[in-house]
C-alpha cells in the first residue's frame, strides 16, 4: 500500500480513541520509516509502507501514548527519549523553562536543581540554555534516573548533569540560583482517562488534594533557593491559592504564571 491511503485508513480507526488521530498516524508512519514527519509526508510519493507500520498502529489503537511508542518526545529545544519509567513531558512544563528564561535574562545561573526529574527534561533543557551551568537531578525512580542520565548522555551534558536517587531536597546540599519543580500533584481519587492512565502514577498522584508532595517538597526551598535565585514549580490549574499559601507560609515571595491554554501552571517563588 502506498502511505496516503494507509494515513486515511489509520487515522479513521485512530479517530475512536484518541483527539489527534491524524497527527498519531502521521507519528507513527515517520517512525515506522525512520524518517521525521516533515520528510515523511514530502516524501510519501515515493514511499511505501513498511511492514511494522501495522504492529505500530496496533499499540496505539490499544491506548499505548506515541512517545512510548516512538520512543522519544521533544521538549523546549531538546529531543528525548522517554520510557514507560517516565512521565512524557508536556509542553505546558515548558512554562517554567520560560519563566527561568525570564528571570535570568541578565546574568545566567550557575547552579540548577531539578526535583522530581523524571526523564531530565526540564534539568537538561536548562543545561542547553545556559552552556556554563551544572545541574543536579533528583528522582525517587531508578528507573526514571536510568533514563535521565542516558538523555544527558545523548544531548553531550553529561559532564554537567548529575543524577541521584532521593526524596526531594532531603539531605540536599544547596543554595542553588535555579531550582525546576514538576511533583506529581493530581489528587488521588481524580477520574482520568486516555494516555495518561499509561504513565508512572508515583509521577502524578498525591495524595487525596494532590498536595501531599509539596508539603514534603516546600519546607526545604528557603534554604536551596540562593539569594538573586528562584524556583519554578508546576502546579495544578486550581491549586494556586493552595500552594501561594504553602510558600508564603515559609517567607517566599510568589508570582503565578499561565500555561499556553490560559490556566493557572506554573509559580515562580523567590526569598
Ligand atoms: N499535567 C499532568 C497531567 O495533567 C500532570 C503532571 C503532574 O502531576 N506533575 O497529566
């Protein structure tokens, strides 16, 4: 079969299950050639469809997310592989890359922490903005630890990315100018459907508010956020007033940021 038709075909079986039916299609065609999507679809004409593209479409038919399936994920400027073992990172996380943009648009930050790293996503799209800062990821998954590192590896910052197991900021030795902070925070009972029910629920879940890890996670940023620094933590769309209350309540000084749907996403804190 040539790839146009097989793309039709896809994306009307696609078009049950998931809301990007044509965009999976176009995915996992560009994977199942090797080719990136842009290539794919200019080249379509004179290609035609592999053999694996059917196992392909079957795990996505059967609720698998594309980025496991492909194996990778871009974020901010850096491409990633990412695992079962990690969350898939979301655009919307990129706010708090942009929110550290912003504020160290005049001198760059030496020292980044990174809480909760999971792949290495927010960490390592830090390290590339900033060539001369060192970074350290912190994650309560080996697994998760596993694939932060060979990202580092793969984007040429292993030597200023370091990765340790461990329970937030407990028995981390800081100040840092940069700290990055995506902790689950979905409450326990919420009623999720689709992909997202494929990923790791020790990334998302907390608790029966969703609050439980920020608790764990707030009393330690006075003292890992230096003077001149900040933290960029990613919140739940209506957690603000929640978590404001938590880092006002240590003495941190707070500014809320929206995603790029409008909501409530990010919350810059600083002494
Ligand atoms: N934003 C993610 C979601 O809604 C949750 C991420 C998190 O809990 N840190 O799927």
């Amino acid at each position: 079969m040539s790839i146009a038709p097989a793309l039709r075909e896809a994306t009307a079986r696609l078009s049950a299950t998931s809301d990007t039916a044509r965009l999976d299609a176009e995915l996992l065609m560009a994977h199942a050639l090797g080719l990136s999507r842009t290539d794919m679809l200019l080249r379509q004409r004179e290609l035609a469809v592999p053999a694996t593209f059917a196992a392909l479409l079957a795990r996505r038919l059967n609720g698998e997310p594309i980025a496991y399936i492909s194996g990778t994920r871009d974020f901010w400027t850096i491409s990633l592989t990412v695992t079962p073992d990690v969350l898939i990172p979301r655009p919307d996380s990129e706010t708090l890359v942009e929110a550290a943009v912003d504020h160290f648009a005049a001198r760059a930050p030496t020292s980044i922490l990174d809480l909760g790293t999971g792949s290495g996503a927010l960490l390592l799209a830090a390290l590339s903005e900033w060539p001369t800062a060192q970074g350290l990821g912190i994650d309560a998954s080996p697994g998760a630890l596993a694939v932060a590192q060979g990202n580092a590896a793969r984007l040429g910052l292993a030597t200023r990315a370091q990765f340790r197991l461990g329970d937030w900021g407990q028995g981390v030795d800081g100040p840092f100018d940069l700290l990055l902070i995506n902790p689950p925070y979905i409450a326990r009972d919420a009623a999720l459907a689709g992909d997202v029910l494929r990923e790791p629920g020790r990334a998302l879940f907390a608790g029966t508010e969703g609050l439980d890890d920020y608790r764990r996670i707030i009393p330690d940023l006075p003292r890992l956020i230096a003077p001149g620094g900040m933290a960029a933590i990613e919140i739940g769309h209506d957690q603000r007033v929640a978590i404001t209350a938590l880092l006002e309540g240590v003495g941190l000084a707070v500014r809320p940021l929206c995603d790029l749907a409008g909501l409530d996403r990010c919350l810059v804190a600083t002494r």
